[in-house]
C-alpha cells in the first residue's frame, strides 16, 4: 500500500500549516496565560438572540431550510444591508445564507475562479484568504501593507499587480488583523481599477459595524463598503455575517449578496457540499436584525473603552500602535526591540503568561508587529498590560 | 460626557486617571467632568450592589403599593416626597396603572417592615390604600444579574 502522506492531494499539501495552530499548542499547554490572542468576542451572544434559537428548538423548527436559506431571514438581510451599507439586494434573487464568511469565501473561490487565474489581496489579513484561493487552484497575489502607512491599501500598489489573469480583488475593512480601515479616496481608486480591468472586487465587511471615530472612538464612524461606491454593485460580492458584531461565533453564520448570477453559481456548491446553514441560527439571526442593533452598539462602546485603555497603556510603555480604525485588534510595532514577531509573542508567553498573535501568522507583512485582541475583560487586559509592561522593560 | 455617565453606571470604583484610559481622555478632563455633574446634580451617588444571600444577610424588602389622593396643587408630590423621605424607604416612584406610587421598603425583619407600613404609610392623610409585597428571592438588581456564571470559553489563539 501506498504510505497514506502520498494519498494527499497535491495541491493541500502545498497549503503551509497555520502559523496559529502553532502557536495555539503552545499557549495550549500552558496554565494562568492571559490570551490576547483570540479571534472573537469574549461576549456570549446577547441573551435575547439565544432566547430566539431557544424558542426555535422548542417550537420543533429542526428541518432543512431553502438552499439560499429561510426567505425570512433573507429579508431580513437585504433590509440590513441597504441600512448599513446603502446597497441594494433582492432577497429572493441576490442574498445567500451560508455556514460563516468563511464557507462564503470558499463558494466565491470555487464558483468564480478557474485554476491559474490570479486574485489579489492584502497582506497582513486574515489566515484563511490565501488557502481559500489556493484550494479553487488559483493563485493568490498578495500586496503588503506597511505600518507606516497604517495599513492602507495603496491602489497603486494593486494596480502593479494586475496582470491578463487577474480576475478578483480580494478587500476587508476593518482588517483583522491590523484594525486597519481604508480611506474612501483609495477605496474609489481600487473600484476605478476593477472597472477598468474589468475584475471582481470581494469585500469580507466582517467587522463593518465595529468602528472607533470621532471623540476618542467613541462614536461610531462612517463605513463605506466598495460595493457602493458607483458602477460597483453588479461586480462586487458583498461577504458579511454575524460572528463579530453580533458575538455569535459559535453559530456560524454567514451570507453573502451579490448579482444573481454569482449568487446561482455559489448556490450550485452551497447546496452540494453543504445544503443548508442551521436552522436554529438562521432563526436566531432574524431575530439579531430584528432587535439587536442596542446590543450591538453596547458591546461597540465597550470595545472601544478597551481600545483606548490599550492604546494609552501601549504609549506609556513606549510601543509603537497606530490607532486602528476599526475590528477588536490593535498591531502593535514591536522592530525597536530587536526581536521578531515570533520571538517577542514566545518571549512574552514565556516569562509573562502573555499570548499575542506574531504578526507573521497573517503573512509575512505583519512581521515586526504582533496581533493582541482586546475583546477580553477588564481585569484580564488589565494585567496583560502589566505584564507586557513589565516585559518590554527588561527588552 | 454620556461615555462617562456608561462607565460610572458600570463600575463607580474606577480612578479619574482609570476612568480616562478608558475613554481617551486626562484625569484631569475627567475630574472636570465629573464636577459639572456634581454641580447639576446628576450625581445622586455612589453605591455596592450586594448579594444579600452571599453575605448571610437576612434583611427583608418589600413592595408596597400605595393609593394616594391627589392634592390640588402639586398632585401627588408633596405626599411622594414625604413619604420618600423616610429612611426604610430606598426607592419610591410615581407610577401609571392601577396603583399611585411603588414605594420600596426595607427593614431587618417581616414584623418592622409591617410595622412601617401600618403604622407609618397608611396612617397619612391622603393615602388611601396600601398592597405589601414581599420579596423572595433575587435574581437581577441594578443590571447585575444574581449568578452569573458566563466562564470564558474561548480557545486560548484563533485567527
């Protein structure tokens, strides 16, 4: 018999392992570490949404729904959708409930794409971008963000990229992992450059509701989604979903609106590989656009206390941290102490119980700076700070 | 000032300079703010909410329901505010529905808070009846709920 390592498809054994995983097992293994390395809310989902999924199992809703999911809830989403990012879709036609964002990008890969054509997105981003693009044998084109420029998605750093097989821009703003949002200036350029070239523009609005503007990040600042920017709708798949603004992780749900062609082709996947999101948290997300905006905007202020509890905390310490825009995350610039990524977040975990993300794990972009999360309580951040306090000191 | 009057409601304890990490601002700002509040009055005060249970305190609380005649001049106010002035009373609120005023009353036992509500409440003149209910258990006051037992159940790194 074959050893079972040949049996692996090629094209999933090029796929790095995740430089997170890595790192997970460490901090694993390990007792009283206060994590800033998490990727969701420390929030339980408010508890009027549970009570809707709740109310649904009790009343026996435990079939199958439509394919592109219940109509009600595809309502529901088209109505949010025009609210918050004035673009409209038809929730018969148009809108497709899946199992996360991530399945979402995974069906816009695999129904969009033929192997070899190009996508370009921005580096550092979230870990599952690259793979996703790989895993539908195409070919991921990253462009680094820098720090000094906050992260920014420069257009003309895109435009170099473009090439005869480019055929999708790949965008999400607020970034995790930076915070990063991107100035409407830059966003109109990039929509001017899939115009011209005629590509499809991915926009993963994730993190769309948690954003820090105005008085010390306390108001809520103004979003603008590429996919409304003109000229831009009938080529733009809208990704968005409930995990972070809603602190539903766990029911992992997601949608995406685009053109009904788009839709139709991502639908043929969807309902192979996967048939249906729950139905208990399709229920419960009607009932989070129904009501839940108050408790959103709740959980919004308290991240951005943290925010600036964090970011003071980080220029007393003398860490370098631009102020990120939007999402839960601050990337802090750690070069100034001769260290990596890697060795500054082992270092930290180490001798302070401290777990932050190296910022590698989201592309070789994010070296020199670390992820650290600051959807955690109070208390906890609070000696997290003390300990990395103490830590840069000895540095 | 909305995003302080958020963080006081929460957590009243914090330091003007704690206070002002969290809301971006200097101790100093934030000491100016907290004066304009004292000086409108918008500060009531500052208290602990305690679980009686977790402290073995055996204080009793009830709800009374209080029917009063309203005053020509000044509705019910003048009674509301004498009778919110005695000090077994924590709470009294001008109410719609069936019932006047909800007047919360506390003492160390059934018999005193009885007492109260015999001897002192339904003896002035203009109050025309009382409904006393006695409280048995809590599970929320004050936004806080009783046991809350929501454990961080996150993995320690995801991406």
């Amino acid at each position: 018999m074959k050893p079972l390592e040949d049996r692996i498809a090629d094209h999933v054994k090029q796929i790095p392992r995740s430089g997170i995983r890595d790192f997970f097992e460490l901090v694993q293994g390990r007792d009283d570490v206060i994590s800033l390395g998490v990727g969701e809310p420390d929030f339980a989902a408010p508890w009027h949404i549970r009570e809707a999924a709740i109310f649904s199992l009790e009343k026996g809703q435990t079939s199958y729904t439509s394919n592109l999911g219940l109509l009600s809830l595809r309502e529901c989403i088209s109505d949010y959708v025009e609210g918050q990012f004035g673009v409209c879709y038809d929730a018969k036609s148009e809108v497709l409930v899946t199992v996360g964002v991530s399945e979402a990008l995974d069906l816009v890969c695999r129904a969009l794409l033929n192997p070899g054509d190009e996508v370009i997105y921005h580096e550092p981003c979230y870990v599952s971008y690259n793979p996703s693009i790989a895993l539908a044998y195409a070919v991921a084109v990253g462009v680094q963000t820098k720090v000094e420029d906050e992260f920014v998605l420069k257009a003309e750093d895109v435009a170099a990229k473009i090439t005869d097989k480019t055929r999708m821009i790949l965008l999400n703003f607020p970034t995790n992992p930076t915070g990063a949002v991107e100035p409407v200036e830059e966003l109109e350029k990039i929509a001017q450059l899939a115009i011209d070239h005629d590509l499809l523009v991915v926009t993963d609005e994730i993190y769309s509701e948690l954003l820090y503007g105005g008085d010390s990040g306390m108001d809520r600042g103004e979003h603008i989604s590429i996919a409304s920017l003109p000229g831009m709708k009938q080529r733009t798949i809208l990704l968005h979903g409930f995990s972070k603004a809603f602190a539903m992780t766990g029911f992992r749900l997601g949608y995406s609106c685009a053109p009904n062609e788009l839709t139709e082709a991502m639908m043929k996947i969807h309902q192979y590989s996967m048939l249906c999101a729950p139905i208990m948290s399709q229920n419960a997300a009607v009932e989070a656009l129904k009501n839940g905006a108050g408790e959103v905007e709740k959980m919004r202020r308290a991240y951005a206390r943290r925010r600036n509890l964090l970011l003071s905390r980080f220029e007393h310490m003398g860490v370098p941290c631009f102020s990120p825009g939007g999402a839960f995350y601050a990337f802090p610039d750690i070069r100034k102490f001769g260290l990596t990524s890697k060795e500054f977040a082992l270092r930290l975990l180490e001798e302070e119980n401290v777990a932050v993300v190296p910022g590698d794990a989201f592309g070789s972009a994010g070296e020199g700076c670390v992820r650290a999360c600051y959807a955690t309580a109070y208390d906890k951040l609070e000696i997290a700070l003390d300990r990395i306090a103490n830590f840069v000191k000895r540095l | 000032m909305d995003a302080l009057l958020e963080l006081l409601e929460k957590n009243a304890r914090l330091t003007t300079a704690e206070m002002g990490e969290r809301l971006g601002k200097t101790a100093t700002e934030v000491e100016a703010m907290l004066a304009k509040l004292d000086t409108d009055g918008a500060l009531l005060g500052f208290h602990a909410v305690i679980d009686r249970d977790k402290v073995g305190d055996v204080l009793v609380s009830a709800l009374i329901e209080v029917k009063l005649t309203p005053e020509r001049d000044g509705g019910f106010d003048r009674l509301a505010r004498r009778i919110a002035k005695f000090d077994q009373v924590t709470s009294c609120y001008l109410m719609s529905g069936g019932y006047d005023l909800a007047v919360i009353v506390e003492g160390p036992d059934l018999r005193e808070v009885a007492q109260f509500v015999s001897e002192k409440l339904s003896t002035l003149d203009g109050v025309v009846s009382t409904a006393t209910h006695f409280q048995l258990k809590v599970y929320k006051q004050s936004g806080f709920l009783a046991t809350d037992t929501h454990e961080d159940e996150r993995l320690p790194v995801t991406p």
